[in-house]
C-alpha cells in the first residue's frame, strides 16, 4: 500500500477516455441494421447458402412430407382446392423472401432465420394432412419413421453436449464465491466471460481492463465491440468498468480489500 500512497495517481484521471454517448435510436437502427446488412466486419461471416442448407438440416427428418404437396402440384390445383392455393403459395413466397433476403448480407447468426419456420412448419403439416388420403400403412410408417429420426437426433444432440460440454466458468465462478469477500470487486484482464457473473452471483459491475481507446476495438464484432458500444449508453458506468492498462494500478490502490 506504501506504493499506491506515493504514486498520487487518481484512480479516474488514468482510465480511458469516458465514450461520446450514441443515441440509442441510431444505434439500434444504423448499427444494428443498416450497416450490419451492407456492411461486412461483424460476427459469424458465413457464404450465401449458409440459410438454406441450416433450415433443411433442421428440417430433415419432416422433408418427406414437405415433398408430398410440391409433388401433388397444389400450386396449381386451383379447380379443386381455389380457397388453398394462395394461402400456400403465399407461404412458399413467405419462406423464400426471407431466407433470400437474410441470406445476402455476409453476417448470418441463426435467429435471422426464425421468422421463416413457422410458413415451412405449416407446408409440412399440409404435406402431412395430403398423405392421409394415402393407404394407411403407409402414411403410418413415414409417420413413424419421421418421429424416429427425430428422436435420434435430439438425444443424439443431447449426448453430445453431455460427452463435450461447452466451455464454462461454472467451476471458477463456484470457487470464486467463495474465496471472494463481498467488498472485493472483479477484473478481468484481456477478455471477458459472460457467464462469470452469472454463476458467481456477483451483484455489481466487473472490471474489464483493456486498450479502450485502441481503432481496433470497432473493427471486429467481439465482446470488446459489445462493450465499447454499451458504454456509448452508460458513459459514467463506462469509466468506472471499462479500465485501460495503465489504469490498472491506480484501479487497484483505490480498493484496499484487494491487497
């Protein structure tokens, strides 16, 4: 503590710079949409066709009874059915617009494509109710089949995970709640781990420390970018999180309970 006491640095006057705030309307729609759609650099760069090939893997256990009304032509089968054909036809419209749509601009995570399950669901509960008019047995079988795929892949996803877990701060977080007092505040150097706080119930905000103010912290689409822009929102609680190296020490003398 003697060398904290000498060196008279503020804890505040050393940290990075306190962000511009950003207004959250244009952050949300310029950032978040515009440029994330035209622009690249953003997380989880993936090819063209990345969409298409996800929801038919998704999908692949039910893609028989998706193939019954395309075979069945009830596109076009206006005579016999009028009052269906431009409800499918809409959801056929619906499925391609919005994986086209998503699938153009080089950032694809997976929730982009939720809003076009619900139309291929209901394609395939149509191909389901087209086989009824089939022999029995044979509806019934695919039926079967369908069902048993399916359940081999759900536990087959469920292993998995239980033989490979994700990595986890689980483990360090347990120990770290309780060796950890409850004045005793957390840092983190050169990274940050989101499930940290969670899992060692941590009641305020932890120190992040890393070059703030370096032109590479906007450049890529990582948790460094995640909290650059949070503190655009919260620049007080950003000068008080978001620490820069030479900052460390006078981060450090301010709480005594760290030594």
């Amino acid at each position: 503590m003697q060398r904290c006491a000498s060196s008279g640095s503020s804890p505040i006057a050393r940290r990075s710079p306190r962000p511009t705030p950003w207004p959250r309307s244009a952050s949300f729609f310029v950032v978040q949409h515009f440029r994330r759609f035209a622009e690249g650099g953003f997380n989880n760069a993936q090819p063209f066709w990345f969409f298409p090939v996800v929801l038919l893997l998704c999908s692949l256990p039910w893609l028989p009874w998706l193939t019954r009304p395309f075979r069945h032509g009830f596109l076009s089968d206006a005579e016999r059915e009028p009052e269906h054909s431009p409800a499918r036809l809409l959801l056929v419209v619906w499925v391609v617009i919005v994986v086209v749509f998503f699938s153009l601009p080089r950032s694809k995570l997976l929730g982009y494509i939720l809003p076009a399950v619900p139309p291929l669901a209901i394609l395939i509960s149509d191909g389901f109710v087209i086989a009824l008019g089939t022999p029995p047995k044979r509806a019934k079988r695919l039926w079967q089949a369908s069902i048993t795929v399916t359940t081999l892949l759900c536990v087959g996803v469920v292993a998995a995970l239980a033989v490979h877990p994700l990595q986890s701060s689980r483990d360090f977080a347990a120990a770290l709640r309780e060796q950890r007092g409850d004045t005793e505040p957390v840092v983190m150097l050169g990274n940050y781990y989101f499930d940290l706080p969670f899992y060692a119930r941590l009641r305020g905000p932890v120190a992040v420390v890393e070059d703030w103010s370096s032109a590479d912290v906007n450049k890529r689409d990582n948790w460094r970018k995640e909290l650059a822009d949070a503190g655009r929102f919260a620049p007080g609680r950003a000068a008080q999180a978001l620490i820069a190296p030479d900052a460390l020490p006078a981060f450090v003398c301010a709480r005594p309970s760290i030594g």
